[in-house]
C-alpha cells in the first residue's frame, strides 16, 4: 500500500518536454518513469510507449497517435487520481470488512460522516457543485429530522400544529441539479451532453440556459462581461458557476493502454485495484470531443459519467443516513491564525450561513423551540408570580396556567401541552431578565436587612462593653476608698483562716463521695459476671441454631434435588404423553381414513356385485336367445 501511495507522488515527478519541430511529448529523464514502473510492477519501455503513443482505434483499425505534451500531463494526471481513488476504496472496504464483525451485515454500527463544507469561490467548477449538491440534500435530511422530530413532539404533547416538511424547502434547488427529466437538471443535461458528438461547454451552458431558464433557484450571468456561465441560488447563497472542461470531468478519462498495463502488473495489489479497466473511458472515445465524427463518441450503458456514479453514491448514503438515528455536528473556525481568544465575525458568519445553522435558526423560529417541564417552570418563575398560586397542593399545569395568566404573556408566545410548555423563540429569555431582575431585587433587600442586623448587634455589643465599664469604673472607686480602712484590713487577714476549718468538710464529703463510687464500681462488676455469663449460654445457643439451621439446609437442598429430579421425570412424562397423544391422534386419523376407505370400498363391491348381477342377466338373456334361434 505505501508502494502505490509513492507511486502516485512518482506520477507527479515524471517531467515531459514538448519536441522543437512538433507538438509531440518526450520524456527526455525517465529516471521518475523507472520509479514509477519499480513500485507498480510494469515495463518502462511498455509504460512509456502506451503513455506517450497509444494505441488508438480509427474505425476498424489500431494506429499509433502521438500525445502532445499537455494530453500526456492530462493522462498522468487522470492516472495519479485514478490510482489514489482506487487505493482509497480498497482501503476502506478492507477496513469495513476487518471492523465489522456482526453476523448480520449491517445490523447495527456507528458512523461518523465527514464531509466538506459549503464552498462559494468567485468562479465555481464541477467540484463544488457536487461538493453544494452533498451539503444541499444533507441540509434537507437536518431538516427533516430535526424539525420533523420537533413537529413529533407538538403531537405527542396535544399542541395544534399544522405538519409542515421543511426539508421541502430546498427541494426546488435539488430538483435543478438531480432531476432525470420533464425538465431534466443540471447532472441529465451533463450526461446528456456526454453522449452527443461535437457536442462543448458552451453547448451544455446553452442547453442548461433552455431547460432550466425559468427556474426560480437558476440565473443567467447579467452582464456580458461576467465571468460566470450561470448561478445556482443555494440555501447558503448565490453561487457563480464557470462551465470549463465540465464534459472532459464528467467524463473523467483515463489513458486505457496505461490501464491495461496496470491491469497486467506483476504486483498483485496493483492488478487487483485495476481489474476493471473494461468500464473506464479511452482516450479513442473522448478524441472525438468537440470535433469528432458522430461514431467517436462512446454509447449509453458502456461507462458510468462521475456525475451519475456521485448521484447514486450520495443517493446510497442517503439512504442509509434515513434509517439511522443521526446527531449533526457543525463545526467553527473563529480564525485563519489559529489563535486562542480571537474571533473573526464575517468568517465566523459565513461558516454559519454555509453549514445550515443560519438556516435552521429560520426554521426553528417558526415553531416553539424552548420548552421546559412544568415542576421546572414552577419551580424557577414562581418568583415572578409570588401570590398567583394559593397555598397547598396543586397539579402542575393548573399552576402553569395560573403564572402564565399572572405574568399577562401574549397566547401566541406559548402552547400549555402534556407535560411541558412552549415558548416562542425569545420569550423564555425575557422571563429570565425579569427573573435575573427580580432576584436582584431581592439579593439587595437581603443585603439591606443583613446589614442592618449586623449594625444593630456591633451597637448592642458597644453598649453593654460600655455598661461593664462603668461598672467596673465604680468597683475601682469603691476599692481604692477601702483599702485605708482598718476594719478591711483585718477582714483580709482573717478570711485565709476561714479557708482552713471549710477543708475538714470539703475531706468528708469528698470520703463519701468515694465510698459511693466504690459501692457503684462493685455492682458494675457484678452484673458484668451476669452479663458474661449470659453471652456465653447465647453464644451456645446461638452454635445451636447454626447447626440446625446448617442441617435444615442440607434437608432443603435434598428436597431440592429430589424436586428437580421429579421435575426433570414430570417433563420427561409429558413429553412421553404429549408424544403418545400424538401417536393416538395419528391412529384416529389413520383409522378415520381407514373407515372411510372400507366405506368407500364396499361401495364399491356394491356397484360391482350390480354390475355384475346385470351381466349376468343379460348373458342369460343372449343363451336364451340362442335356444330360440
């Protein structure tokens, strides 16, 4: 794989050079050539020779055509894509068949699905109309199933909806590009072009400009000096579309000797990848282009254009796109420096309107896109309503509608459905201001009141520190007025002696104090020897009931055993019984049809036995006959 994958740069360094007395191609180095034929397994005599003189057919005969140099880049070019695209395919279907393991082909997968962007040049070619178609019928499918899922909902809810398919809104612009026919779009016109002889660019353009002159999503170019061929309008916007070498793409030819050479390859990835070289278009079938006699041109059925084999693909992916559950993925580039915190608006706007978001932001204002749950909307906007809803229990859409008809909002701006309510685009933003408003409000009248309780508490603390000052001022008055006075004196002096005959008592009481807790600690110790004691008769209990217990278990898994094994012999019987049953049914049927074959045998004998009866009467009839004769 990565021999081919240097290949294809090989087919890039391959440098041809224009004869000075002729237009034909020469290869004066063909060092990248032997490269090239190394890596693919060919000739570079035989490589060289289909490349630069191939055999081309002219009526019923072959003849050798030299290329000219810019027909030969073409071909190396057709050939390094060609290559590539090839590798890419057998690469992937490899890769699906190692990852999916399931039993039943595509069952169930995940899928992730990347695809390029809307693209609008100054001048657009064929690629980015079919790049524009792509983005065109995913934009649909976005359509269709988020809004489809969304008018689902309304439904499900009981909301009066009128079921509307906006994926129908960029159907007129798909029906230019993809319709076969009655008028066909621009892919037919193409393919249709493909097969006329002489047939340009400039003759598709005219013929595009007759069919489809009267569409609403196509415009012809204004002015004669523009550039653009024709516009297309595109959900993302007009888009100018220069009509060159649109056959010679759609038609995509390779160079068929170099393909039967790869064909041919000794190495075996490279003949594998290049098999069917039957289907592809010749360089003798696209000769005739725009100048050709009418039998140059190939016939309908023998290839497949790019433009129907990008139809039928995208239509495969469709498809499967349709039977999955999708999630959209859009993703922004807010810069072209790649640098954190800068966002550039135009561009950023652009990528919007081009990946659909602009469009499904139009789309989805014309329904209710928020909804909430009615526990939430109470729960958040009953501040808004603080006295609409009466105390006690009440269901939650009785108290919706109750707020809804406090807060006074226009009925067009919501449905009430099942479970939820519904608002219009940017009424649930307004209940959020006025909540964010309303909530402000109370955060200050809070912080008023906090703050007032804090001051009145620092000035109650102020006063009472205040209040033991002063009394603390007096008691130092009073000491210093006392300490001078002799009877004080004599009080201090005295009050130590005191102290002492209060000990003996303080002794006493603590002894007896003691000989309580003695008393408490013996009786503790006691009932601890009661206690023990009677742990250890539960503990023995306790051993008791476990080997009962283990012995109940073993009679139950016997009886369990002795269960199953009736259970098995029950299901062996009415099988037995079910079988004999049926064996009795056969015999009755058997000897139903017994009965009534005996009836329909003695039948039978009957009819013969009379037949025979009248046989023998008539012969009877002729003997005597005979007698008389």
């Amino acid at each position: 794989m990565l021999r081919m994958v240097s290949a294809v740069l090989q087919f890039g360094n391959i440098a041809l050079k224009r004869e000075r007395n002729t237009d034909q191609a020469t290869m004066p180095d063909n060092t990248a050539a032997q490269k090239l034929c190394r890596l693919l397994g060919l000739g570079v005599t035989d490589f060289s020779r289909a490349l630069l003189t191939p055999r081309i057919k002219v009526g019923r005969d072959y003849v050798q055509k030299a290329q000219t140099k810019e027909q030969a880049d073409f071909a190396l070019e057709a050939l390094a894509k060609a290559t590539y695209e090839r590798l890419f395919r057998w690469l992937v279907l490899r890769l699906n068949r190692a990852l999916d393991r399931s039993p039943r082909q595509g069952a169930s997968f995940l899928g992730i699905l990347d695809i390029a962007g809307f693209e609008i040049f100054q001048l657009n070619s064929f690629e980015q109309l079919c790049i524009n178609y792509a983005n065109e019928k995913l934009q649909q499918l976005f359509n269709h199933t988020m809004f489809v899922l969304e008018q689902e909902e309304y439904q499900r809810e009981g909301i009066p909806w009128t079921f509307l398919d906006f994926g129908l809104d960029l159907q007129p612009c798909i029906d230019l590009i993809e319709r076969p026919a009655n008028p066909p779009g621009l892919l037919a016109l193409l393919d249709e072009e493909c097969w006329f002889p002489k047939a340009t660019d400039k003759s598709f353009v005219e013929k595009v400009a007759q069919e489809q002159g009267g569409h609403p999503k196509f415009q012809r170019p204004r002015h004669l000096r523009d550039q653009a061929d024709f516009s297309v309008l595109h959900y993302a916007g007009k888009v100018d579309y220069k009509a060159n070498e649109w056959l010679m793409k759609n038609m995509d030819p390779l160079n068929d000797n170099v393909a039967a050479l790869l064909h041919q390859s000794t190495d075996r990835l490279t003949a594998e990848i290049w098999k069917d070289v039957e289907g592809i278009v010749g360089l003798e079938q696209v000769s005739s282009l725009g100048d050709g006699p009418p039998g140059g041109r190939p016939r309908r059925g023998m290839f497949r254009t790019v433009g129907q084999l990008y139809k039928e693909s995208l239509s495969r992916l469709m498809a499967t796109l349709s039977n999955t559950n999708p999630s959209f993925v859009r993703c922004i580039v807010p810069n072209h420096e790649k640098r954190a915190g800068k966002l550039e608006p135009r561009l950023v706007l652009d990528q919007l309107r081009c990946n659909g978001v602009l469009e499904g932001i139009r789309i989805c204002r014309q329904g209710f896109p928020n909804r909430i749950l009615f526990q939430e909307f109470r729960q958040r906007y009953e501040i808004l309503t603080p006295n609409a809803i009466p105390k006690g229990f009440m269901d939650g859409k009785q108290a919706c509608e109750k707020m809804i008809q406090a807060l006074e909002l226009d009925p067009n701006l919501y449905r009430v459905g099942q479970s939820k309510i519904f608002f219009r685009a940017g009424v649930l933003a307004q209940l959020e201001e006025e909540r964010d408003l309303k909530v402000t409000d109370i955060i200050v009248s809070f912080q008023a009141a906090a703050r007032g309780y804090l001051a009145r508490r620092a000035f109650q603390k102020r006063q009472q520190q205040q209040s033991a000052l002063r009394v603390m001022q007096r008691n130092c008055a009073a000491y210093l007025k006392l300490r001078h006075w002799q009877w004080w004196r004599l009080f201090t002096k005295v009050k130590p002696l005191l102290q002492v005959t209060r000990q003996d008592e303080v002794l006493q009481a603590r002894a007896q104090e003691l000989q309580k807790v003695q008393e408490l600690q013996q009786q503790s110790a006691r009932e601890v020897g009661e206690l023990q004691g009677r742990v250890a008769q539960l503990e023995e209990e306790r051993a008791r009931l476990a080997e009962q217990l283990r012995a109940e278990a073993e009679l139950c898994a016997e009886a369990e055993e002795t269960r199953g094994r009736l259970a098995a012999r029950k299901q062996e019987l009415e099988l037995v019984v079910s079988e004999l049953e049926a064996r009795v049914g056969e015999e009755e049927e058997c000897s139903r049809q017994m009965q009534t074959e005996k009836k329909r045998l003695q039948q039978h004998i009957q009819e013969l036995e009379a037949h025979l009866e009248a046989e023998e009467g008539a012969r009877q009839k002729l003997q005597l006959e005979k007698v008389t004769t």
